[in-house]
C-alpha cells in the first residue's frame, strides 16, 4: 500500500528516516542533479533518495522516490545496507538513517521531479574524483564502495507493521 502524504515542513530536530538507491549499468552508477535553488544543495550530484513518509512502507518509498526523480520504474531487489549520517555542518545538525537499496530500472524514462535537473552515469572512479561541491554527500562515495565490496542483504531483513 502506498501513503500518499501533503509535504510538510521537514523537522530535523530528531533522527530522520530516508531511503535511497544505489543503480548500476555496465560498471556506472546513476546519479541525480540537485535543482534546488533555494538551498546549497543546487548543481550537486545526488543518487536518488528521500524521505520515508509518515506510514509508508520504505519499499514504496524507494519505488516513488526513484520513479519522480529519474523517470524510471524501479525494481528493488536487495538492501545494501542501513547508513548513519550525522551533518554537523548544518543547522540545526541533522542525524539521517538512510535505507540504501539495490536494484534495476526499466521502462521508458518519464520525466523528472521539479528539484532534478537531469541525470547521469558516472564511473566509481568518476564519483570518487567528486568533492563537496559537485556530490552532494561524501557517503555516497562509501556506498558505492560496498556495492563493488560486500554482499547485499534479502528485502526480507525490512519488517514493515502497521498497527491499526
């Protein structure tokens, strides 16, 4: 089931849930372009990611997150891991757990969120090369070093309840 949920103004005052995904094609990693004019994050390289909405499921999540900002119908098929990213250099500091799956894209591209300027396909030695001011986080970097090191985990390991 998918929780569609008005946005409302993000509160970073507490530890936050996110979900993003890490999307290879013969050895290149898809990544988003920040179209934020109102904030710093403008021009920066992203992978596709946001926030887990108030009752969604975060599989959901990631489908809806991927699908508005590159267009593309997106099939999670692993977890790669559970991220921990404390931002001292904001204010107030903010403290995102972020689910990062694995998975394939497919069909025919559709469009792009309003705060996506474009996508791009980029080398792990291209991403690596990347400083503060061209990738959005650092631990993107970190990401997609375990997707090239270490195994994935079943989609079975996420436990979604709903109490009614």
């Amino acid at each position: 089931m998918i929780y569609f949920v008005t946005m409302e103004k993000r509160i970073y005052s507490q530890t936050f849930g996110v979900v993003a995904a890490i999307i290879e094609r013969s050895g290149k990693f898809l990544l988003v372009k920040e179209a934020h004019t109102d904030s710093g994050e403008d021009g920066q390289w992203n992978h596709p990611a946001g926030w887990i909405e108030v009752g969604e499921d975060p599989i959901d999540a990631i489908i809806r997150e991927v699908k508005e900002e590159t267009g593309f119908d997106f099939e999670p098929t692993h977890i790669l891991g559970l991220y921990s990213l404390v931002k001292k250099d904001t204010d107030p500091i903010r403290h995102p757990l972020k689910i990062v799956f694995t998975g394939e894209i497919s069909g025919e591209q559709d469009g792009l969120a309003d705060d996506v300027s474009e996508i791009g396909w980029f080398s792990p030695h291209e991403i690596e090369g990347m400083d503060n001011s061209t990738l959005r986080d650092m631990d993107i970097k970190k990401m997609i070093d375990d997707y090239v090191e270490i195994e994935r985990y079943s989609l079975g390991l996420l436990e979604h309840t709903v109490v009614e």
